[in-house]
C-alpha cells in the first residue's frame, strides 16, 4: 500500500515538480533547516510533510525568501551542505535561494563615509534657499540618513524627526534646506515610496506571481505589463524625447517609473532628467566604481520594496555591462567566472532581469533595456539578458 504524502499540489510546473522532487528526497534535519530558511516558524517541532508544504508553498508563490529573524533560545546551527541544497534549488527554480540572499540587506550594501557640518540653528530656522529633493534612503557609518538628490546631485541628511518615519531603501520626495553654510537637511517630507507622506502605509502587499497577460497600447506598440524587453540601439539620451512620450503614456496607465543608468556626461544630464522618470537612479562618468555599485544596489533595494508594497512599475535600464564591470571592479578579489564577470555582477544583473514580473490583482513591473550592439560582444549581456527579453521598436 503506497503511504499518502499529506500534503497536495495540483497544477504544478516541470520547474515545480522538478523543485518537490529534490525537497522530498532529503531528510528530515536537512527539511528543517531549509523550512527555516523558507519561513517556517517552528522548524523542530514540525512534521517532515508540514516542511516540505513551508518550502513549496514558498516556491509555488514565487516570493522571496527573507532574512532569518533573530530568535531567542537555542541557537541556529547551519548545516554544512545546505547551500549546496540551495544552489541545486536555485538552479531548478531559475531563482536565487542562496543563503547570500537570505542575509539582510544593510549587510550588502556599501556604508558611505558621508559626513555632514553641525546645523546651525540662526540659519536653520530661515529655511534658507529651499530645494526639491528626492531620491533613495541610505545610512552612513554613523547612523545617520542621507540620500543623493536626483535633483542636483547633492547629498541631503534626514533630520531625526523625519527618520522615526523612514527605512533605508525608501524613496523619499521633499523639500530640502540649508542648515549651515553648505550642508541641506530634509524640511519637509512629501511622499515616501510614491505615496503621501501623510497617509503612508508601509503595509506589505507583495506580488503573488502568474503569468504576464496585461497588455497596454504604448507609443503604438502593444507591451505586456510584467515583461522583459530588449531596445535595440536607442539611448536614453539620445533619444530624450521619444523616451519622454513612452515614460508619459506609462504614468497615464499608474505605471511608476525608474531609470537606472550609469557613464552620463554632465552635458547630457539635463537631457536625461527632462525624460521624467519618477526615479532617475544616476551615476555620472567621473563617479567611482564604488559610487556606481551602491546606486545598483539601492536602485535593487528599493524595486524590491515598492514591489513589497504592490506598486506597478516600468524599469529602464541602460549599459547594463557598464554596470557589470563597475561591479566587477568592486568584487576585485573575486575570480572572473566562464563569462568573464564576477558572481557579484552576474547576481545583480539576474535580480535586475527578475525584477520583471506579473502578479495577482493586476500588479507588474515590466523591464526595459536599452542596448547598442556592442553590448552583444559581452556574454553576460548576451546570456542572461538578451535570451531572456523579448525584442521591441518603440
């Protein structure tokens, strides 16, 4: 007589039942660590059938698996392959369930040494030359937040009354203004992740993953909201103006928009805010290696957020194998791989091409990448973005 599983999954994939095959094959303290790893709430005293319903439950919704909380009581004890149980997951699933993943990410993402003057109460209290300020949350070595203006590329701390509403990687639109002789402070806070700052709710509404059928009609071309898609010869810059039309149509759909690209000349700057992102995630051509990976990074934290939240976004990329290389000047004690990057890169390049993605009640977040063909001679480009997006002609 053949003994029930105890558990039932209908309509699974060749990628899911692959995933169940590989997770009904280990044991018991194997499951254990993995159905903690997956969310599982009370690993040691859960039955072998009830971790292996955590860890597809997981897999089946398509969510990211988070941090492991702090708990009280008995430490955590790491098996020694159950990160080759999480490659082998990974590899199967088209995701990445890597304990690097699972780590939080203030413990990815550079600190900066970014210090500011003390305010000066005499010139604080005259709001002196206000500007408008927006960009994403990070937090320096000392603690405090800050974030780079896409307005005018100046850094602008969060004053301590502001921070009891903020998280870092929130994107935050507001007034800035001067509180010593060269230093701006946030004055006053307008909108938190494209919602306003008075009604913010940071309630979690995440995607729950299904396939991409939304259609929208933009500059005359039918997009599916929640794809992949490749821009053949185009700059952003170049092309200010057609890109303007396509970022316009799409905010008439609700559809939030961010743009990330590094290598800008300061000549071409204003072209490219003239575009109207709502997020313009920018690194100039004389910025640093560095300065280029942490903008990946917080441009990555941050879609990851707004997706948490249930916002519908369009994402534009450009040079994608000058971010690569950036990255793989950051990681370089890393050895090159088969395709000639670093893992660093290649991971950041997959968790851009995955931040496309459709989900229940009509949520999506759609990518766009802009390329030349000499992007083609990179295998990196090439493997893991061009093979994987639709071509499209706006």
């Amino acid at each position: 007589m053949t003994k029930k599983s105890g558990y039932n999954f209908n309509n699974l994939t060749k990628t899911q039942q692959n995933c169940l095959s590989l997770i009904e094959s280990l044991g018991i303290y194997e499951l254990r660590a993995l159905a903690r790893i997956f969310g599982g709430n009370s690993p040691t005293t859960m039955k072998r059938n009830d971790h292996i319903q955590t860890i597809m439950d997981k897999i089946v919704s398509g969510e990211d698996i988070r941090p492991i909380p702090l708990r009280q009581g008995r430490p955590y004890k790491e098996l020694t392959n159950i990160q080759g149980i999480l490659d082998e997951l990974s590899h199967i699933a088209g995701r990445d369930y890597s304990l690097q993943a699972n780590k939080t990410p203030e413990s990815t993402v550079f600190k900066k040494k970014i210090t500011f003057k003390q305010p000066v109460d005499s010139v604080l209290t005259q709001k002196l030359f206000p500007i408008r300020a927006k960009g994403i949350i990070n937090e320096s070595y000392d603690g405090n937040f800050y974030f780079y203006n896409q307005f005018n590329a100046r850094y602008i701390l969060v004053a301590e009354s502001q921070k009891v509403h903020l998280q870092p990687f929130d994107f935050v639109e507001g007034t800035a203004v001067l509180m010593n002789d060269s230093d701006y402070v946030l004055e006053n806070l307008e909108k938190i992740n494209f919602q306003s700052a008075e009604t913010y709710s940071a309630i979690e509404n995440p995607y729950k993953s299904v396939t991409a059928s939304q259609i929208a009609t933009i500059c005359d071309k039918q997009v599916v909201l929640g794809n992949r898609y490749v821009v053949c010869d185009t700059n952003l810059t170049q092309d200010a103006s057609k890109f303007a039309e396509i970022v316009n149509q799409l905010k008439n759909h609700g559809i939030f928009t961010i743009a990330i690209v590094p290598n800008i000349m300061e000549e071409d700057v204003l072209t490219l805010q003239s575009i109207g992102f709502d997020s313009l995630v920018m690194s100039k051509y004389e910025d640093s290696c560095e300065d280029v990976y942490i903008n990946l990074m917080l441009a990555k934290e941050n879609i990851k957020k707004l997706q948490n939240l249930g916002t519908n976004l369009a994402i534009f990329v450009q040079d994608a194998v000058t971010l690569a290389n950036n990255v793989d000047c950051c990681a370089k004690l890393s050895l090159r791989n088969a395709i000639g990057h670093t893992d660093e890169s290649v991971s950041l390049i997959k968790d851009l091409v995955l931040s496309a993605k459709a989900g229940e009640e009509d949520k999506h977040s759609t990518l766009f990448v802009c390329y030349d063909q000499t992007d083609l001679n990179d295998q990196l480009f090439v493997s893991n973005i061009f093979k994987v997006s639709k071509k499209i002609d706006f």
